[in-house]
C-alpha cells in the first residue's frame, strides 16, 4: 500500500517540477535575455525590436515670439538709458530707442533660436517582423539612421 502512494507522490512532484520549466528563449523577465531588453534583438521572438529608417525634425507649430519681443523691450529701455545720458535731443534719444528696440529683437530672435525648446521628431522604424512604425519623440538621444532599437513605452529606444 505504501508503493502505490509513494509512486502517486512522486509522479505529482515530477508534474509539479515540469511546470516550472521555461521554453528555450524565454524568461521571467521577456524575450531572450535576462534584462528583458538587449540580446533578444535580431531573434524572432523580439517583435518590438527593428532598425531605425528615418529620423525628420517636425517644424514648430509656434512662432518664436517671446524672445524677439522681450530682447525689443530690453533694447529700447537701454538704447532710451544711453541716449538720455549722452544727448539732450528728444529726436536723438526716439532714435536711439527704436535702434535698440530693432537691435534687441534680432537678437532676442538669434538667442531663441540656438537655445529653443529641441521640438519633436517623427523617428521612422522598420520592426524585424516586416512593420513600420513612426513615433513621436522629444528626444532622439543617440539614435541615427540604421540603429538597432526596440519600441517600448511609444518611443524608440537604443540596443
């Protein structure tokens, strides 16, 4: 009597044990690696990994207004402030104001644009499987045409 319930135990171990074993290429964690990221791409279970075909700048929906506008005012209080230390004429110091208005705009403008807000870029990806994607990204961080990336979180991120 104890042989049949010895070999019941044993048998609902093994069946217990074979359950907890993983098919090759997969893990707790994704697709064929420990991290869930980085050596799973290239194999065909990585479905979100791909090739990165094109990278476009979106134009700015928004015209640069605000440092144009404030470099103007600057412009003109200074322009108006040295005027009105070095001349007693009301036309030389008007013309010194609209100089320094015209002055500090372009400037404003030139320093809005080499320091602006980076904007958007459509990153194009050709997944392994065949699919293309575009994303909509702030940043493109290190990516150019042709690195290998995979889409998680709606972005493209670097292998």
């Amino acid at each position: 009597m104890k042989t049949p319930l010895l070999a019941t135990t044993a048998v609902a171990a093994a069946l217990a044990l074979a359950g907890c074993a993983t098919s090759p290429g997969y893990n707790n964690t994704g697709y064929g690696s420990s991290s869930g990221y980085g050596s799973g791409y290239g194999t065909p279970n990585c479905r979100d990994c791909g090739t990165v075909t094109r990278i476009e700048r979106r134009p700015d929906s928004q015209p640069n207004v605000a440092g144009p506008v404030i470099g103007g005012i600057v412009g003109a209080v200074a322009g108006r402030e040295l005027a009105r230390r070095n001349t007693d004429s009301d036309g030389r110091r008007n013309v010194a104001t609209a100089g320094g208005a015209v002055a500090g705009a372009v400037a404003g403008n030139a320093i809005q644009n080499r320091t602006g807000s980076g904007g958007l870029y459509d990153v194009h990806v050709r997944l392994n499987d065949g699919r293309t994607v575009v994303l909509v990204q702030n940043e493109v961080g290190g990516l150019r045409e042709g690195s290998a990336v995979q889409v998680r979180d709606g972005q493209a991120w670097a292998l």
